[in-house]
C-alpha cells in the first residue's frame, strides 16, 4: 500500500462536507493477479426534485 499523500486528509475532509460518504480509505482493486490501490472510493447521495 502506498503512502498518502500532504493532501489525502484535506481532500477527505472536504468530501465529508460536501454530504459526501466514504466507502474505503484506500479502496482495493483487483484484476487476476495485480493489486492496486485507489486513495478513496466514496459516494455522494443524490437527490431529485420535480416541480408539478
């Protein structure tokens, strides 16, 4: 696994603010026999309004 980066924590933070949820911190990736690992995986709620 890699280090993270001066960055990390500022971008993670202001995903959380912007209702954003965090799903894995690193998030890994597997593909037959490479392993890789993304900074974050993360979902952010989406919301639909409609107007009559």
């Amino acid at each position: 696994m890699s280090a993270k980066d001066i960055y990390h924590n500022a971008v993670k933070s202001a995903l959380i603010k912007d209702s954003s949820t965090i799903t894995a911190d690193p998030y890994p990736i597997k593909y037959a026999e490479v392993k890789l690992f993304a900074d974050m995986a993360g979902e952010k709620p989406l919301s639909v309004s409609r107007e009559n």
